[in-house]
C-alpha cells in the first residue's frame, strides 16, 4: 500500500497530519521521569494519579526520578475512574495554585485525559463545557498550547498518552463527551510494561478489547478523503479519518490482541503477552490519535450513561460502574456486522488479523466472520454476554440509542452512515450472543 491508496472524494481532504509524543517504550523506563522532565526545563511538576496509585510503587518510582533529577513534585490524586467535569475543575485550581511549570501523569485514561482537560483550562480558562461540540457544549476551539505533559501511562488500553482526545462525563447529562485539539497532545510519553504485571485479569480484558475497538474501528473508520477538506492546516484535527499511517498503528495492534489477549488475561506471568499488550495499547493508541473511532466508542456512552445498579470485580468504584473497556465491546459485534456492509473489504482484512479463520470468506461474509471471531474473544476471556451481561434488557434499546445519538463526531466517523432507528437496530442485536 502507498501514501496515497484511498479514493478521492468532491471536496474532501487530499492530505493528513500525522503526530505523536516523543515515544519511550520499555521495562523500568519509569525511572527515565526525571530525566525526561528535566529535558523539558521543567523545575516544579504537578503529579497527576488517582487515589489508588498515589500510595503504590509506580508513583513512588517516578516521584524518586524526579527528586534525583532535583525537580520539586506536588502530588493531585482527586481524580476519580472515569473523570467528570467537577473533577476537571478542581484539578485546573489546583495548577493555578500550586505554579507548577508542567504535568507528568502517572495511570490510565482518566488521569491522563484530566491532566489534558486541566492543562488546557488552566492555560486558556473558561468552563470545560465549552470546549465540546455543539449541542453539549460551544465548540469553542483550543487556543493555544499548553503546558508541558509527560504521559506515564499504566494500563495497556486507552493509549490516551499517545492522543490528543480527553474523555470527560458532563455530570449533569450524566454521561461522556469529548474534547480534541493537536495541542492536548502529551509532549513525551512513558510506557513501562511493567505496570501492568499486578493487574487483575478482568482489568487486563477489558483494556484489552478497548485496544481491540480502538485498532479496528480506526481501520474500518470512513477514510479522510471522504472527510471535508480543511483550508487552514493548523486548523486540521488529528481526528480525520483512516489514513496510511493510522492503518500500519492498527494492523499490528489487532494482530497483538488477536494472539496475546487471552494469554495475558488468562496468566499474570504471562510477561511476554503483557508486554505485548501494552505495545499493542500505545500502537492502537497512535492510530486512534491520528484517525478516530467511530460507533462502537460511540454506542459505548449510552452504556455507561444508562448503567443502574451494576458493579465491576476489581474496580473500587461504586455502583453504577461498567469499565470502559466492557462498554465498548458488549455492542461491537452487532456493530460491525452493520457496518461491514460499506467496507467488507476492510472488515474480512481486520477480522484475519484478528485470528480469524477467513479462508474462504467473501466479502459478503465479512460482518459474519468479524463478529463471530468478536465473540470468540470475549468468550475467551469471560466478557459480559452483550448488553445483557451489564443489566439491559430489550426495554432499554430506544433510551441507549436516543443516548448515544448524540456522539455525531464519531458516528460522523463511521464508514456507514446511521440513523437513530439504525442505532435501536444494532443495540438490540448486541443484546446477547450466546
């Protein structure tokens, strides 16, 4: 394939802008902190972390780093599993006050996307609202740079050290939106394998199939040429549709997940398979920073605005909580099999470098083949049964879609296009599989 191999389309874009972090990948790299912070000129560093890690090695580790770098840390851990607007808030009071110069973010995708969101409403104020797409918020456009960001990231699945997306749940729709400027992008990202040795398997499974949607939705996404072409190239988003260089971040990522998910689920020794997992996140990462997702990221938002009475093992979050990681993929094989439709192509491609077994398999087979080869995987590593599995009944189906209907950046994302009676379709039939 060359830099040039999708179809051209009236008034799309003929060019993409392709960025990302400067990259340190590797065991025991979260002890280059410091050093890397001290690159920045950095002098007086917020360390952002949730309550959970504030107390464990990980943020121990890069706090020593920065010490021994002589770089003074003040520590902001109120940030909870799937951050909200108010805990945006507190952490943009707590850079005014504290006069740290950058961030270095030690966790997962609720870290990082706060310190992204608290980044920039420290630097350019306002109300986090007002930086979403209409009709939730104004659209008001980022500005400007922000402070510098070290991204550490520890679970192998949102990738959000390698993006310039953060995720934020508006507390009074009781549910997620999100917030994308090229200058939300972390300046340097840390990625130590290591961090995910002590993780309990239903966590690893479920950032496991949010690197799986992440790789396969970026790959199938309608392509950027058939997104309309932006004059002003310090305008373009990195969310622009599968492009060349997305696809080589999400061909590899879906190969890594299709072999080593149920491996490194299955056995927390696995080191080989978590390993490969975490490059896997931070691949799938890269293309979702540089392409976008489309319905299944979407879909998952009624999920988790519409979740009553429900609890995840291994999270210390209280009910209603489905991971973020589960959300996404209880709909993604009705999903795909709809979209598969305007890209078969694609699809049959993403469900073989999944593992599938698609010898054989016509291009009208291959929503069936994706979906089938989805459900092995879940299967395999004792995902929830489709909306079922997390407390939704066939009742539900009108509400989640009228819910997510609302996410029109990525269903404008998706390669075909859906209405809300396609949405209540594709919801009830993901509600159960076996």
């Amino acid at each position: 394939m060359g830099c040039q191999y999708f179809e051209p389309s009236e008034g799309g874009a003929t060019s993409y802008t392709v960025a990302m972090p400067k990259l340190t990948f590797g065991r025991g790299t979260l002890r280059e902190a410091g050093v890397r912070a001290a690159s920045l000129g950095l002098k007086r560093v917020a360390l952002f972390t949730d309550p959970f890690l504030e107390v464990g090695p990980l943020v121990a580790t890069v706090n020593e780093s920065l010490a021994a770098s002589g770089i003074e840390s003040v520590v902001f851990s109120d940030i909870r599993i799937e951050p909200d607007d108010d805990t945006v808030t507190r952490a943009a009071k707590f850079l005014a006050e504290c006069k740290a110069d950058g961030i270095v973010s030690v966790g997962g995708g609720s870290v990082i996307d706060t310190a992204k969101a608290a980044l920039m409403v420290d630097a350019h104020g306002g109300d986090i609202r007002e930086y979403f797409a209409p009709p939730v918020g104004k659209g008001k456009p980022v500005p400007g740079p922000v402070a510098p960001h070290i991204a550490c990231a520890t679970t192998s699945g949102t990738g959000s050290e390698c993006t310039s997306i953060s995720v934020i749940r508006v507390n009074d729709l009781n549910t997620k939106f999100v917030v994308a400027s090229p200058h939300l992008l972390p300046l340097q990202a840390i990625v130590d394998p290591q961090c995910c040795d002590s993780l309990p398997a239903n966590v690893v499974a479920s950032t496991g199939f949010d690197l799986l949607c992440h790789a396969l939705e970026c790959y199938t996404a309608r392509a950027y040429t058939q997104h309309l072409e932006v004059t002003d190239p310090n305008a373009r988003q990195l969310i622009q549709g599968a492009n060349p260089f997305s696809d080589l971040s999400a061909r590899e990522a879906l190969s890594i997940v299709g072999k080593y998910l149920p491996r490194g689920v299955a056995d927390s020794t696995d080191h080989e398979a978590r390993d490969q997992l975490m490059w896997g996140a931070t691949l799938a990462g890269i293309a979702f920073g540089n392409s976008g997702t489309h319905l299944p990221h979407a879909m998952s938002y009624g999920v988790t605005h519409l979740m009553n009475n429900i609890t995840s093992e291994g999270y210390p979050v209280e009910s209603p909580f489905v991971p973020h990681g589960i959300s996404v993929v209880v709909s993604a094989p009705s999903i795909f099999k709809y979209t598969a439709e305007a890209q078969p192509e694609r699809h049959l491609e993403g469900a073989g470098f999944l593992g599938a077994d698609n010898k054989g398999a016509t291009p009208d087979d291959a929503g069936e083949v994706l979906s089938k080869r989805l459900i092995e995987l879940m299967r395999a590593t004792d995902i929830p049964n489709g909306l079922s599995g997390v407390g939704f009944n066939t009742d539900n189906v009108k509400a989640l879609a009228e819910s997510s209907f609302r996410q029109q950046r990525a269903i404008a994302n998706a390669p075909r296009e859906s209405n809300l009676v396609d949405l209540e379709n594709m919801y009830s039939g993901a509600l159960k599989y076996w």
